[in-house]
C-alpha cells in the first residue's frame, strides 16, 4: 500500500512540475483577479495554473453539452417540418446540398449551464439607448422621457 501512495505521489509531483511549462487557455492574471475578487491570494503558480486548468475544462464541457444540445434542437427542427427528409433529399438532388452548420443559441447555452447548476436569466428587455422603446410623433426620433416636475427648464424652481 505504500509503494501505491509513492507512485501516486510522485505522478502528482511530475504533473505539478508540468504545470509549469503549460501555457493555459485562460489567462494567469485572469485567474488571478477571480481568485483575489473571490478572496483567495496565492502566489503559488502551479495552484493558479491548476485553477486555470479546471476553469478551461469546465468551459470547454459547458460548450460541447450547449453543442449537443443545438444539434438536438435543429434535429427536431429538421425532422418536423420544412427542413425534414424529403426537403434534404430535394436538395441534394438538386445539387443545392444541405446546410450542416450549426446554430448556437442562448438557449442552448442555457440548458446546458443548468445542467452543471449555474442559472443563466436573459434580461427580459434590452435597450441600448435612453429613447428606446418609446412611442415617437409620426416617424422621428423618440420624445425623450419628461423631466422631473414635468417642466422642459429642468423641472425646478421657475425662479419667479
């Protein structure tokens, strides 16, 4: 039993040693700045790479599991309705051939973020300006939103 536990040990230390000379996908001083926003400080770069190393693993299954998940969806899609096996064989035989990309959507990345228990909400309306969404007179520009107190000056005092 102790010659198992040296074995092991000594693959732990050559994969710790290896640690050093790998170049990760995600960045040292990122890993470093979530670690410390986290409240863990090491200067220990074999725990940093190490971290590092777990993050790209968990990035890269979220990615393969929202893949699947895509490939699932536009299966479904294709098999029940316009795009289904006649519409595939119609294209081929027409030499348009089909197109075998793959549509990656939020949705997707959503369920497989649930999977591994990370809730991801979308934000349930987006404006990229203060007008947006907002009712316009005929075709212009939206009205601004009214001021404070309801008065174009500012809405304070009218210093009367």
């Amino acid at each position: 039993m102790d010659r198992s536990r040296a074995t092991d040990r000594d693959e732990v230390e050559r994969f710790l040693a290896t640690l050093s000379d790998y170049q990760p996908t995600v960045p040292d001083a990122l890993v470093t700045y979530y670690l410390s926003r986290a409240g863990f400080v090491t200067s220990d770069q074999r725990v940093i790479r190490l971290i590092g190393l777990a993050a790209q693993k968990f990035i890269a299954d979220v990615g393969n599991d929202a893949l699947a998940q895509a490939r699932l969806r536009m299966a479904a899609e294709s098999a029940g309705g316009r795009g289904g096996k006649a519409a595939r064989q119609g294209a081929v035989a027409t030499g348009l051939g089909v197109d075998t990309r793959v549509t990656l959507t939020t949705d997707d990345l959503e369920k497989a973020l649930r999977e591994y228990g990370v809730p991801l909400h979308k934000p349930p309306y987006y404006a990229d300006s203060v007008t947006a969404g907002l009712p316009t007179d005929g075709g212009g520009p939206a009205k601004a939103p009214p001021t404070k107190g309801g008065a174009k000056g500012g809405g304070g005092a009218s210093g009367h």
